[in-house]
C-alpha cells in the first residue's frame, strides 16, 4: 500500500533556513524581544508577512516519537512499546521481540530509538491492523522519532491583553514546556529521567492535538481557508469531460469552462452590477428598436435593486424559466426586443429579450471580459496541484452560436428557443464544470461524479498573483522535469470526441 510520508522538519529546516528557539523568556527588556525567544525578530522576522509566515524550531537533547504517531498508534496499540517508552517496564529483545523483564537490558525512549531497527515490529506490537504495521515498518525512522519541533509563526500565537493581565497563546505554553524541559533535563538525577523524558513525549503530542484541532476540524484554519462549507459566494460542481467536438475547442489547461449559474453565485455583485447597467435607460434605448416604448421612470421602478437580485436568484434556482422574457412595462405586453447578428447561419436574429441573455451578457462583461478568476479545490487534497487557480469560460446552453451585438462579437452566445416547454428548458443547460482532462491526475480527480468547489477571486490584485501562481514552474514542472499535466486521458477524449457520430 503507498503511505502518505509524515512531516519531514529536517528537510523543512533546510529548505527555508529555520533558526533555533532556545530561550522560553519572550522578552529581553520591558520593550525588546528576546532574540533566542519565541517571539525574536531575528529568528522570525520583523516585517508584517514575515511574522505571519516565517516558523522557527526547539531542538531536544533526546529522540521522542513523532506527535502523530503516537496518538494514533503507540498509545492505542503499542502494548509493551508504549510501556517501555513511558519506562513502565524493563525489556530484553528476543528474536526481534520485546520481552518485559525485572532486569532488562532496555528501558526508556532512549533505548527503544536505539534498538528500534532491530524490533520486529509486527511481532511486538499488540495490533494486527495492516495500517499501523505499515507505518512504522515502511517510513524511515527518522520520521517516526523527531528530536525537533517546528515553531508556528508569531502572528499564529499573538500575546495579548484580557482584564489588565498579559495572556498567551495555549500555543506558547507548549514551547514554554518544552524549552523548561531542557533546563530541567541538565540537572536530572536517573531515578527521575524517564518522567522528564515522557513530558517531553507529552508537550509533543499536545502540539500535535491543538494544532490538529485548529487546522484539522470542518471548522479550523484549513477548511476556512480552503473553501469550507461556510465560505460564501462559492459553487459545488460535478466535473466532466469537455467537448472536443468542434475547430477551436475552448477549454485548456489555464480554461475551465464554468456553468453560468455557478458564475452568478461566484460573481454574484459583479453579475448584478451589470444587469443594472444593462437595464439602464440609455442601455435599453441603444438596443430596443422603437425608442417611444420607453419610459425611464417605469423602467427603473420595475427593475430596481430587489427586481435584480430576484431575477439571479430565478436564474440559478429555477432552470426552467431561464427563457423568462423581459417587458418594458408592468402589464407584460411591451417585450424588451433583442436585435442581433448570427455570424455562423449569416442571419439577423431579432426576437425577445429573455433572462439567459441578460445574464450571459452580464457575466462576460463582469467576468470573462474584465479578467477575474477561479480558485478550484477537489477534497480531499493529496497535496497542492489539488487546488488550482484557473481562467473561465462559460458554459451556457448545449448547443451555442456566435453573434454580433451591439457591435460587439460574443462566441459561445446560447441559443434561445422561445417556444420550449418549462421542463425542456430546463434540461437546455450546461450543468456541469469541465476542467483539462490533463488535469484529473493532478487533482487525483475523474468523471465518476467527483465534486469540486469553487470561488470567484474578486480584487484585480489578486487576480494578477493567481495568474503568475497559475504560469509558475511549480505548478506546471516536476522536480524531475516532466509536466504535471499528462495527456493521454486528453488524446484519448479527444479522438472520442473527433470520431463520435452527430
């Protein structure tokens, strides 16, 4: 079976150049951080964005077990491994076996890092549960004992200020621990080494307990941050195949075609901003032929801010009447008239002017033509190709056509047929978001009904980071340098596509 590899600090010491912690005293004098502290700038940084990113590490003088695996195998199932760490018992190795023994030549967590590659792990330990076996024989020990701990960021754990005391973060209080321990450690006589030792194990696993709360819980840091349940103005969409069918295929690897009801709930202000202006006085005199129809102030008292915010909401919760014609006046008898131009057929288009126009419309001015973006993430993510930001088209009818409006050129423009039924229309529409086939892999995704969630980015700022972190090598080379993005589910799609019966 393939493990999922535990956290490596030495490789994460290394790569980002952390520095020790050795002191516990957070402050040097009454205004100066103490520059071995917890909280020191030359360890952590002094700028904004360095406090917030930066991490640190403790060194212990001895090898304890990683906090995961404690918690989740040695204290559940070590059986006689977890006795002789906490130096309950003392142990001769028989044949690869732990024997408990009065006289036993190894006690202590010392001892069993050293003897840890002579232990037949599957004969010692008191489970048979073929996942805890694997871990401890197939990760390197290395990773199974640690005798360094990774600090959080200063800004994760802030001091502060409740009822004219200082207070800390629970956070701080671990590494306070530990770093006490070491002092301790200098001095202790051996009768009471191994209680030392097993509150070094306990500090430990209680970092690894609050920091898994915090990140780990439907309503911690990463599900926040990774668009939780809780997220608004966000979409869930099954993921399908793109179409392959035509001379100029618009989805790619930086192109994910998106529903248009998902973009109206992504870019759901933008989408209602340009309504509004669409159905402004002096837009609707541009576009409507017989300009005596018009009454501005009937216009804007049928189509005020609630009419809007209804008309979305008809949009993406009623399928059905997403060919709703839109009227100049309250009776319903003066249809606003759309006058187009249909490039492919060289013919005029020139009939009502319904809800799916508008809302196209709307949403290529807000979304596609102003240049906003999507951040995409399939759970549960094996790591960060996982989520990825990504360009949009949008996916509106089944069948589309390209048209001049307005003097403006919009491909892919839905075909409206007016004369539909109620439960037709509704089955008229894209449904589904369809990514590059090349990026299943990637996202450990495929078209078996798997769901991803996703959110528009808002800030032209942040639009401008999501696409240089789009193009950047890391998210389209390997360390070995292949690409990321294989295509042979992609050619195989794409010869299906070519070759598939009209």
């Amino acid at each position: 079976m393939k493990i999922q590899s535990l956290y490596d600090i030495e490789m994460d010491i290394k790569v980002n150049g952390l520095k020790e912690v050795t002191s516990q005293n957070p402050y040097k004098t009454q205004n100066q951080y103490n520059p071995d502290g917890l909280f020191s700038e030359e360890i952590f940084g002094q700028t904004e964005d360095e406090r917030r990113y930066r991490c640190g590490y403790i060194k212990l003088p001895i090898h304890v077990f990683n906090g995961e695996i404690y918690k989740t195998i040695i204290s559940r199932s070590g059986g006689i491994i977890k006795k002789m760490a906490t130096g309950d018992v003392r142990c001769n190795l028989v044949n690869g076996v732990l024997v408990a023994d009065e006289n036993g030549q190894y006690c202590g967590l010392v001892d069993l890092y050293k003897i840890w590659d002579n232990i037949d792990i599957e004969k010692t330990l008191s489970t048979r549960k073929a996942v805890n076996i694997d871990i401890l024989t197939k990760c390197p020990k290395r990773l199974l004992f640690i005798d360094k701990v990774l600090v959080a960021p200063p800004k994760m754990r802030d001091m502060g200020v409740r009822n004219g005391r200082q207070v800390k973060s629970e956070l701080n209080t671990f590494y306070m621990t530990l770093l006490g321990l070491k002092s301790v450690t200098s001095h202790t006589t051996t009768t009471d080494t191994y209680q030392v030792y097993n509150k070094y194990q306990n500090a430990v696993v209680a970092i690894y307990e609050y920091v898994n709360k915090i990140f780990g819980s439907k309503n911690g840091f990463a599900q926040k941050n990774l668009l939780a349940k809780t997220t608004t103005f966000n979409a869930r969409n099954v993921i399908s195949a793109p179409k392959y069918n035509t001379d100029n295929p618009r989805i790619g690897l930086f192109v994910t075609g998106y529903p248009l009801h998902s973009l109206c709930s992504m870019f759901n202000p933008f989408i209602k901003f340009q309504i509004k202006q669409l159905l402004s006085y002096s837009n609707i005199q541009q576009m409507h032929p017989n300009k005596e129809e018009i009454n501005p102030a009937l216009l804007d008292q049928i189509y005020d801010d609630k009419m809007i915010n209804d008309l979305v909401n008809i949009y993406m919760n009623n399928p059905g009447s997403r060919f709703r014609i839109l009227y100049l006046d309250e009776e319903k008898t003066k249809p606003i008239m759309f006058e187009a131009f249909d490039v492919k057929k060289n013919e005029r288009i020139s009939r009502p002017f319904t809800l799916t126009d508008l809302v196209f419309i709307a949403c290529k001015r807000g979304v596609v033509d102003a240049g906003k973006m999507a951040y995409m993430v399939r759970y549960p993510i094996g790591d960060y190709m996982g989520a990825f930001f990504t360009h949009i088209h949008i996916l509106s009818t089944n069948t589309v056509c390209d048209i001049q409006f307005m003097g403006e050129l919009y491909e892919d423009y839905p075909v409206v047929d007016l004369e539909a039924s109620h439960m037709r229309v509704s089955t008229m529409f894209a449904e589904t978001l369809t990514p590059s086939n090349s990026r299943l892999k990637a996202i450990g995704g495929d078209y078996d009904g798997d769901t991803v969630k996703s959110v528009g980015i808002w800030s032209d700022e942040a639009n401008a980071q999501a696409e240089k972190l789009m193009k950047s090598k890391i998210y389209n080379i390997t360390t070995q340098c292949t690409t990321m993005f294989p295509i042979e589910i992609e050619c195989l799609n794409g010869l299906y596509g070519l070759t598939k019966d009209e």
